[in-house]
C-alpha cells in the first residue's frame, strides 16, 4: 500500500532479497514510465483534456473540434495536456475548408517549444496531409528544423474531405496508417516520449478553417 503515488514520468526500480538475515545484492535497475491514460474525444460540445498551442485559437460546436488560422505562414496547434505519453496508437479524423492551402498534421512524442514566428511547435514528429495532397512524415529537431522522414509523395489513399491518419508508436518503430492502409513505417530513437496532438499550416491570404471529427489514443503497454 504505498505512501506516494506516481506521477506521470520515468522510473527505474530494482530489488534484493533477504536470506538468513542478510540482505543480498540489488539487481540490476529496470525502467519503466507512467503514462497518462487512454482517451477518446468526441469534440461534441466539448474539448476538454485539450489545450491550444501559443496563442491559436479553438472551438467546439456540437460535433466537431476547429480553428481559423489568421497570418499567412504559420501554424495553429492543439495538443492533449493530460502529459507526455511513450508507446501508444493515436489517430484523429479531421479535414480542411476554405480557399487556402492548407497543411495537416497529427503530432506526436512533442515536445514543449514554439517558434516566436511561425508559432510552430517542437521538437516532435509530424505525419501529414499537404496541401496538394500528397502525404508525408517529418521530424522537428530541437531547432525547428524539418528532416524528412518520407517526403511528401501521393501516397493513397486520400479523401477530398474527411481523412484518418493514424500512427503506432512503439519504442523506436512507427506504422502510419492513412483511411486504414499501413502506407509508411520507420524507425528513428530520437524522440522516446512527449505529447500528442493537432496542426495546421497556412499557405496563402484566403480564408482557410481546420475541422476535427475526433481523436483517441490507446497507450500500448
């Protein structure tokens, strides 16, 4: 029955055994994370658990989670603050409106930085729908910098309105799942944890809103 709860964090433990009244060696330390938990949200009326990156603005109607982005070249971003989750399948099903090139992405094992211009947020990866529809998936390095994971390519298949992108993470190996087909998988051991969440890029001075229907995360053990 312990005193102390965990928080949500790293951990390593080991332990030793006493026999005959003498204590033995400690084994050797075994790491371990507390996650935050599971989650689904529905976005109906509601966008609770979900806080707004810098200074973008969301809403919520009665079905669906959306922002409008202002200035040409930057980006509006969400994430889920219950706390930064390691091994995990995450999807959202979300779509762009309006005459502006738009960017979309899922973000996941992010971190905490924005950019003071663009309003980016980083380090992270990013799996994506461009605005040509092409799809494609990035790493943001501690800098803000982009290194392509796979470029932007016309991966399929793709919808002209609603999309679910999905990805499973699971130590340092990634599948990317587009409308349910596996379409990427890497491996990269930069990123071990971090938050998950949404984005949009705006290209152009046109009116442009980013819609999403839903997002869940299933933590994988």
């Amino acid at each position: 029955n312990p005193e102390v709860a965990l928080s949500y964090s790293d951990y390593k433990w080991r332990v030793r055994a006493m026999v005959g009244g003498v204590w033995g060696t400690w084994s050797s330390y075994v790491n371990f994370s507390v996650s935050p938990p599971s989650f689904y949200s529905s976005f109906n009326g509601s966008r609770a658990g979900w806080r707004p990156v810098g200074t973008s603005v969301w809403y919520v109607d009665e079905t669906k989670l959306y922002t409008y982005i202002g200035s040409v070249g930057e980006y509006a971003s969400i994430y889920r603050s219950d706390g930064m989750y390691t091994d995990f399948t995450y999807s959202a099903k979300f779509r762009a409106i309006g005459q502006a090139m738009a960017d979309q992405f899922i973000v996941f094992r992010a971190g905490t930085k924005i950019h003071p211009k663009t309003k980016d947020w980083y380090p992270a990866y990013v799996f994506g729908i461009a605005h040509g529809y092409t799809v494609g998936v990035y790493k943001i390095d501690s800098t803000g910098n982009y290194i392509p994971i796979h470029p932007w390519s016309g991966l399929g298949p793709l919808n002209t309105h609603y999309n679910t992108l999905k990805v499973e993470a699971k130590g340092n190996t990634f599948k990317c799942y587009i409308n349910g087909y596996l379409r990427i998988t890497f491996t990269d051991s930069s990123l071990k944890k971090g938050y998950v969440g949404l984005k949009a890029y705006k290209w152009f001075n046109e009116n442009m809103s980013f819609w999403t229907d839903w997002a869940m995360l299933k933590v994988l053990s």
